[in-house]
C-alpha cells in the first residue's frame, strides 16, 4: 500500500496539489508501482487532517476506483516515464529560472551543475 508517512505539508499550496505531486513523485521514483493500492479518501483525508473532497487523484488519471472498492495506482509504464519526464522538467525549468536570476549565464550554470553532480556521485 501506498505510504504516506513522509508527506510533509507545504504553507501557502493547495494540498490537493500537494497530493497529487506527491503520488506523481513517487511514480516517477519508482516507489509506486502500476496497481499498488492506496489509501481509502476517508483513511487518506483522516491521515492528513484535510478534508476528503481535497483528494482529487481520480481527476488526474492517477488512480483507477470503484465506488466502495479500493483504489489503486493508475500508472502502467509509459505513464510512469511520462510523469516522470514531465516532474524533471518542471525541476530542472525551476533550476534554470534561481541560476538565471542569480546572474549566472548558461557556461557557469552547467559548470556548478556539473560540479555538484560529481560531489553527489562521490558521497554514494
């Protein structure tokens, strides 16, 4: 079953929205996998403190129910590589746009992303 015991809420964004990136998240993680169950509205709502007509998987093709049956994750692997793909380049676009407005141009980007690459692949 799909855990939320790390979902941290953020002030000031829509937990419905939050949600949502955190399903997609973990998706794209592999974390979850296609057919995984999730928590019920009810139990997720209660977990959460929020209330259950926030829950708004259904909405964005992400879950695959059944009026009083469970639900499940919706994301076969094509789906999977897409969310995947779209999370990254919504990171990456974040990324660019802090660089940017920090005066760096596209060289000294790419040379502190590479730098901070290389210190990753040591620390593992």
């Amino acid at each position: 079953m799909v855990s939320f015991d790390d979902f941290i809420m953020e002030p000031g964004v829509p937990i419905y929205a939050q949600i949502i990136r955190y399903v997609k998240g973990a998706v794209a993680a592999g974390a979850v996998a296609d057919g995984e169950e999730l928590p019920s509205r009810r139990v997720l709502s209660a977990l959460l403190g929020v209330n259950p007509n926030t829950i708004l998987l259904e909405e964005e093709g992400l879950i695959r129910s059944h009026p009083g049956a469970k639900s499940y994750v919706s994301a076969p692997p094509e789906r999977a590589a897409a969310i995947r793909g779209e999370l990254l380049a919504a990171e990456a676009r974040r990324a660019a746009e802090a660089l940017r407005r920090m005066g760096l141009d596209r060289g000294a980007a790419l040379e502190l992303i590479g730098r901070l690459w290389d210190e990753g692949e040591e620390e593992t």
